[in-house]
C-alpha cells in the first residue's frame, strides 16, 4: 500500500496554496478502492440528505389545506403556502446552490456541507414555530437556502470520495432517494393531519421538527466524513490528504482481510490558494462549452417533464376522474415509489453499459412513453388508476435520467470548478422548474380541457426527447474512469495529467 511516499514535492513554497508542484497517486488510490463499510459511512452522511428535501417539498404541499383552516395557529391560505411559500423556497435553493457552491470550490466541502445543514436545520426548526405568515415565507426562503447548498457541496464530495468503479450507480441512488423522502412525507402527512391524533395548531409543527431530528442524526454521522482529499492537495494541503487517504486504506484492508493493490497512474498539480469566477466561467462555457451544452440540455429536459406529470397531477385526478382530493396524496405514493425504483434497479448499468447509451436512452424512453400517454389520455381510454401505472412507467426511466443529469455536470468539469457547476445547473433547472414550468403547466392543466392536458403532456415529452439527442451526441463517456482523467483538472501541471487509474 502506497504511504507517506506516494506525495512528492518539486519547487519551493509551503502553507496552503503556496505554490508548489507536486506528483501524487491519491486519487488512484481512493479510485482502485473495493467497496467497504466507510464508502457505506460516506453514503448515509452525505446523500441521505435527499430524503430531507423530498419529505420537505412533499409535506408542504399535503399540509397547505391545513394551514389555511381556522385553528392552525396561523393566518395562511392554501395559495400563499402552494404559491408564495413554494416559490420562495425555490428562489432559496436557486441563491443558495450559487452562494454555497462557490464557497465550496474555495473553502472545501467539509466546511460547507456542516454548514449547509446546519442553515437548514436552523430554518426548519424556526419554519414549525411559525405564528405569522412574514415569519413563514422567511424560513421557507432559508430553507431552501440550506438544500441549494446541500446540492453543490454533498454532490462534490460523493464524487471525490466515492471509487470510480461504483461512483455512477451510487450517485443515481443518491439523487433518487429525493422519493423515498417524498413517499415518507405523504405517509407522515396523512398521519400528521389527522385531528384524532393531534390538534390541527400541532401536527403541521410536528411534521418540520421530524426534519430537524432528522437532520440532527444526519449531521452527526458527517462529523465523522473526512475532507476530500482531492481538494486539499490542490489547496497546499498534501500532508492532511495523505493521512486520510492513509486511515481509509488501513480501515478497508483491516475489513476486508488482504492487501490493497497498487493504484495505476498518478498526478501532477501545482498547487495555488484559488481559482478566480472569471476562470470558472470560461472553463464551463468555452473551453468545455459541448459539456455546458449537455448540461443545460439534461436539467431543461427533465424539469419539464416532471413539471408536466407532477404539477398538475392531483388537478389532473379530480377534475378528469373525480378522484377526491383527500385521496390523490395515496396515487403520489405510488408515482414516487416509480420513482425511486427507476435510479435503483438502473444506476449500475450507467457504470456497466455507459454513460451514453444510459443517459440518452432513459431520456429518449421516457419521453416517447409520455408521448403515449399523453395519446390514451387524449383517446379517453385511461382511468385513474391506468394514467398512474403510465405516469410510474414513465417515471421509472425518467428519474433514473434525471438523476444522471446531477451525475453528469458533477463529473464531467475540472475538480476546482466542480462544486460552482453543479450549482449553476442545479439553480437553472431549479428556476426552470420552479418558475416557468408553473407558469406554463399551471394555465394547461388548469383548464379543464382534455386537449390542453395533452399539449402539457408532449411540450414535457418533447424537450425530454430533445435532450436524449443531445445526450446521443455530447455525452461522455466517464463511466469507470478518474474525475482527473475526464476532466483534467486546472492546477495540473503542464503534461502532468497522466491517467489516475480506476
């Protein structure tokens, strides 16, 4: 097992960032581990997260007829909570993934991802003793603060800490655990709400404290979640990654009986303090402007499609099926239940087949399956029940590929522009989902007219499709390979950015 030797300095200068040229294997070597209960430690730390959000987005939106009842101890309409509430937490996590996500690049992950909890924490905890709706829209604003930022620093850090081997399918199941919180928040509504149990004025409260201790538990295993190692070698900091790469060595030999094997390939960096905004722009959008083009194309992609099925899917059931509205909270449960399982049982072929073929084909999939759907509805030949299994089928393949999108734009930029990419794209599709995808779903489905619902049906579909081409065509091929031999990062030295080995 490579040790204390594996870092060698050339050139003068020391501290963090001072400027010296070094060769290291660490990232071989964190990339050539097998799996072990530490990779296990890192996943419950940093992506159970999503759940957080999932159940944060879902209880909101089951729990806005409540907060609008005379007794719930604040004076609120059911508008103001779906409308204002909701777009505030959307702007949230739109501010919050920029500002975070820079920091992130400059201040390291560790940093940011206990302190992005902890801004959403706080803010949950001050949401469920709400008494005015100022005080409410506030929190909600900070809330979404918090999970903008979760995206940025969690998505880096599984990234550079998880094998190249495994990393695909891990952060497909990552990013799709956003449904298991979706699922729980249904469940937790329904009981939540129900006045044998708790007075209408508690049980909305006791919903968002359930985050809190949540993310209490959460935040205490990342405690034990070191720094990535990638990022302090570029920032002068050799010494403390050599340790923790070292201890993660010695716990994953100790567990699994035998001696690691030697990493393939090593690394050549000179180290400095920080990378400028104007770097990172002309990095995304010039000098990989075909990847910025696929990033874009994936996240417009799938916000469209989700906002088509998902936004209006419970005005869809009522007013086309006479589904009661109480009831449309049990057909969602079963949509994010396809949801889940599509990230699940397809994340290991995005390591296996490819990125390519995986990405561009669940996008493609998915939107002619909508395209379908969206043809029965217009036949009048679905019921309540036949609209949702179409709607889970097509979710099925269509969270695994917009799961991929975060995959992709995290992977696929230079390690030191990493945490602001993933950002800039998570707020764009954010907005676009959040903001246009309301705008123009909400006056389709709204309407009441078959052939509107339809429309709102193939504009999802059709960008979903569009951004499978494109994906055909600009995708990389990272599967199994380095972050360091996808993209070479910044600081690599002149000829320097060998092949770190998967």
């Amino acid at each position: 097992m490579a040790t204390g030797a594996d870092v060698g300095v050339d050139g003068a200068g020391g501290g963090h960032g001072g400027g010296r040229t070094i060769t290291t294997r660490i990232p071989a070597r964190l990339d050539r581990l097998p799996w072990s209960r530490w990779h296990w430690t890192v996943v419950i730390g940093l992506g159970t997260v999503w759940i957080l959000d999932g159940l944060e987005v879902t209880v909101v939106g089951n729990i806005a007829s409540r907060l609008s009842e005379p007794g719930s101890g604040l004076a609120i309409s059911s508008s103001q909570v779906t409308g204002v509430a909701a777009a505030l937490y959307v702007a949230g996590a739109c501010t919050g993934a920029l500002f975070w996500g820079r920091l992130t690049d400059r201040y390291g992950r560790k940093n940011l991802f206990m302190i992005t909890l902890a801004v959403y924490l706080a803010a949950t905890a001050l949401t469920s003793i709400s008494f005015a709706p100022w005080w409410f829209f506030t929190f909600r604003f900070l809330t979404g603060f918090g999970i903008g930022g979760e995206y940025a620093a969690i998505n880096s850090a599984i990234d550079e800490l998880i094998p190249a081997y495994y990393r695909g399918r891990v952060d497909l199941i990552i990013n799709g655990s956003f449904w298991v919180g979706a699922v729980g928040g249904s469940l937790l509504s329904i009981v939540a709400l129900n006045t044998d149990f708790l007075a209408k004025d508690v049980g909305w409260r006791l919903t968002f404290a359930l985050g809190v201790v949540l993310g209490l538990v959460i935040l205490l295993v990342r405690r034990n979640i070191p720094e990535s190692p990638r990022w302090l070698l570029i920032h002068g900091r050799e010494r403390e990654a050599e340790e923790i790469v070292s201890s993660i060595e010695h716990r994953v030999e100790e567990e699994k009986g035998e001696p690691l094997p030697e990493p393939a390939g090593e690394l050549v960096i000179h180290q400095r303090a920080g990378v400028t905004f104007r770097e990172i722009a002309r990095t995304v959008f010039h000098d990989y402007r075909r990847r910025a083009v696929l990033g874009f194309a994936l996240f417009i992609g799938q916000a469209f499609l989700y906002n088509a099925i998902t936004f209006g899917f419970g005005a869809i059931l009522t007013k086309f099926f006479d589904v009661p509205t109480g009831d449309t909270g049990y057909y969602f449960v079963v949509i994010a239940v396809g949801n889940f399982l599509g990230p699940l049982l397809l994340g290991k072929l995005f390591d296996t087949v490819g990125r390519r073929v995986m990405i561009s084909s669940t996008y493609l999939l998915s939107g002619l399956l909508l395209f379908i759907t969206a043809w029965l509805f217009g036949q009048g030949v679905l019921t309540a029940g036949t609209l949702t299994a179409c709607w889970c089928v097509v979710l099925f393949f269509a969270s695994a590929g917009a799961s991929s999108a975060y995959l992709t734009v995290s992977e696929i930029f230079p390690m030191e522009t990493r945490a602001m990419s993933i950002a800039f794209f998570y707020a764009l599709g954010t907005a676009a989902g959040g903001i246009s995808g309301p705008l123009l779903f909400a006056d389709l489905t709204g309407t009441g007219k078959v052939s509107d619902t339809v429309l709102a049906f193939q504009i999802g579909a059709g960008l979903m499709c569009a951004a499978g081409l494109v994906a055909a065509v600009c995708a990389v091929n990272a599967e199994r390979r380095s972050l360091e031999d996808i993209a070479t990062p910044l600081t690599a030295a002149p000829g320097g950015a060998a092949k770190a080995g998967a």
